[in-house]
C-alpha cells in the first residue's frame, strides 16, 4: 500500500475509532463491471451473504444487479430497493432478478415467499412435498450436487441432489404440478480448480438431455414467449488473495467455451451467483493496538479486532487476512490476538510485523470483505467494526 493510502487510513481511523471497516463502492461497482464484461452472456446475481450490508446491496441495485438471496430477512434487504416501484414492476424483478437459493426452506418461510411467486432452489423429495403444500406458486430450480474439489469451502457435503436422481426430482416435482425452470450447482467457494466448473457443466448438460428424452419440460415462457432454461453456474468465482491463484480472465474463456460448446444459446439462461468476487478486495479492515507482551520470546499484539469479529473469516471461510503496520520497521514473526477472553480469539501465531510496534498503533488487513463481518459476532460485550463507507454514489 502506498504511503497515500496510509495516510488516508489513520485519517478514517482519527476520524472514526476503531476497529473501522471500510466499504469502497468504487472497487465494488469495478468488480461488478469486470465479472459483466467478463461473462457477458451470464446474468450475475450478487450472492448477499457474502456481505450483506444494506449500502452495498443499494449499489449492486444501481448498477442494474439481480440477487441471490438465501434467508426471508436476505429477500427484504433486497425487497426495500424495489419496495417504491409500482407492483407490476416490482413483480416482474421479484421474477428477472431475486432467486432464492437456499435448498432448505422453512414452511413458515415457503407460506411467505409464495406470494411472490419467486424462483428458489430445491434438491430433495423431502422439500419438494413442502413446496407442493406451501408454495406451488413459486418455480424450481433443481440444485445439483458437483465435485468441489480444490475449493476453499466445501458445499457438497450439504448441498445437492446426486446427478443420477436428476431426473426423477424432476419428475416429481412436474407431477405434483410444480414448475420446474432449471439446474444449478455451486462448486465450492473460492474455487481455484476449473475442472470442478467443467465438470457441473458435463452433469446440467446430460440432465437436460435426459429430461428431453424422458419429455420432462424444463423452462419458464420469458417475455418473448419461448421456453428457456435456466442454468444456474453458482459462485466460487475466486479472488486473488495471492499471487497463485488463477485469475478470473482465464477462468472465464474457459466458462465461456465450456458454456457455448455444450449448451444451444438460445434456449438457454445462463445466470451466476458471485458473493466473494463482488465484495472481497473492496473492504478494508483498520484495528488498533490495545495491548502488548512478550510471550517465550516471542512478540504478542492484543488487537481490538480478532476472529468472533472481523476475522471471522479465518474460521469459516477458511481465509487467513494478514495484518500490515501503518509504521514501517524491521518485521518479526509475531503473535496477534482479538481483544475477547478466549485463546480462540487468535489472529494468527505467525504475522510478521515490525517488532517494535507500540501500543495504540495501527494495523490494517486487506481484501477482507467477504464472509467477514457478514459473520461478525458480538461475543464477550464486543460489538462487530464500526463501517465507513468510500466512493458511494
Ligand atoms: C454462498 C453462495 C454463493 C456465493 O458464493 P461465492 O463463492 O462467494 O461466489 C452463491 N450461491 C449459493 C447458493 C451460495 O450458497
């Protein structure tokens, strides 16, 4: 970072307190374009769990964004952008642009979101009789389970139906009279594996193939009144943390191939669910040096910011953030902790920081806006960052 964006920095923390969680609209507005020029033929619905804060969720709506939901409190987050528009208008979002894909829903959740008649994710037999009982209204996209191997998280152990049942939820799903549009995956979150897309690409094509052949019609009637197909490629579109991970460029030839090469444009919908890639570089975390001690030699940083906070990321997404030092100095493994009562609470045991660093003296993570403090706890009387938002329009 260059000694500009530093001196910004220690501005917003004067200014602020800490820890302060910036949001940078600009970066975000950037992401969305690139992922849009990237894959122009791919709908991107921004993923909201991956940060779900209000502001963002008005930028990715102004940009002309759709949403992938996955909770009712996730719908209204969206629901207040388009709440002022008349109901036709609304509606016909609510159909173009929301899904809601989480493959579990409450009954009490389906009896509300059938009003909206909205497109949700499904991938057993199970919700399948929920979704007959209490939502008919709603149209289906049936969820496969794909190889998520190499990716950072792991979905597949939770989420999907096995490829060779397809059809036959499929065919459930049309003999209880419901609609079924089309067939997603997800193969797994910051996926730096391509094969792991090649591969869900291989299973959508044969199941469309073999509901044809079976005369199940998958699609909804759009606009120009002729049967399309959704195909749902999910997130995992990974962000480069570090250097050895591919870039997007290269993965999205190869999506754009893959997807031509296998399925007719035409009668196909291809739509995405990015989370991470939208909103991981545009955050930064500042946190401040609360505590100071020398443990076995070694230097330990007690920081106002840790992992039941922030950093939750590194629990459950899997994500380290290494922490930089506004001050410069000659750096040394050390150990940095979050301010709760618990050894969990612990950054990392090896960041490499000046040595000399002294308390109230500033450190700043990162990259760090996805699954962060969407997951940020308030364990221990500590509440999540206070967030700052830059470059808003
Ligand atoms: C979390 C999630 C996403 C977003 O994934 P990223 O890897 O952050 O892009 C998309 N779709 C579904 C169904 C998810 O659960």
């Amino acid at each position: 970072m260059i000694n500009k964006q530093k001196t910004m920095l220690e501005k917003i923390a004067r200014e602020h307190g800490t820890p302060v969680f910036i949001i940078d609209h600009k970066k975000i507005r950037e992401n969305y374009n690139e992922f849009r020029e990237k894959l122009p033929e791919v709908q991107a619905y921004f993923a909201v769990k991956a940060n779900s804060n209000p502001e963002i969720i008005k930028t990715m709506y102004d940009m002309g964004a759709s949403f992938d939901v996955a909770s009712f409190p996730e719908f209204m987050l969206v629901y207040d952008n388009i709440k002022h528009l008349p109901e036709e208008e609304r509606q016909d979002f609510i159909w173009n642009k929301i899904i809601y894909a989480n493959t579990i829903k409450p009954a009490e959740v389906l009896a509300k979101l059938n009003a909206y008649k909205i497109l949700v994710t499904f991938d057993n037999i199970e919700e399948l009789r929920k979704i007959k009982k209490y939502a008919p209204d709603v149209g289906l996209v049936l969820r496969i389970r794909v190889p998520n191997t190499g990716s950072m998280v792991e979905l597949s152990s939770k989420f999907g139906a096995h490829p060779g049942e397809a059809v036959d939820l499929i065919a459930e799903a049309i003999n209880f009279g419901l609609g079924v549009e089309g067939i997603s995956f997800h193969v797994g979150s910051q996926c730096n594996n391509f094969d792991n897309y090649s591969q869900a690409l291989n299973f959508a094509s044969s199941i469309f193939k073999e509901a044809q052949l079976r005369n199940y019609h998958i699609g909804f009637t759009g606009k120009e009144e002729k049967k399309r197909k959704i195909l749902d490629i999910g997130g995992g579109f990974p962000v480069k943390y570090t250097p050895d991970v591919k870039s997007f460029s290269s993965l999205s030839e190869k999506l754009n191939s893959e997807i031509k090469r296998l399925f007719p444009i035409d009668d196909i919908q291809v739509i995405a669910e990015p989370g991470r890639f939208i909103v991981a570089t545009a955050c930064t975390l500042i946190t401040k040096i609360v505590g100071k001690a020398v443990r076995d030699g070694k230097t330990c940083y007690y920081l106002n910011d840790g992992v039941y906070h922030t950093f939750s990321g590194q629990v459950f997404d899997h994500q380290p953030y290494p922490l930089h030092s506004i001050k410069g100095g000659v750096k040394k493994v050390c150990a940095t902790f979050g301010p709760t009562c618990d050894a969990f609470d612990t950054i990392s045991l090896a960041d490499e920081l000046p040595e000399d660093l002294q308390i109230d003296d500033l450190l700043y993570a990162e990259n760090i806006g996805a699954y962060s403090i969407a997951s940020s706890t308030h364990f221990n009387g500590f509440p999540p960052a206070k967030i700052v938002h830059l470059n808003k329009l």
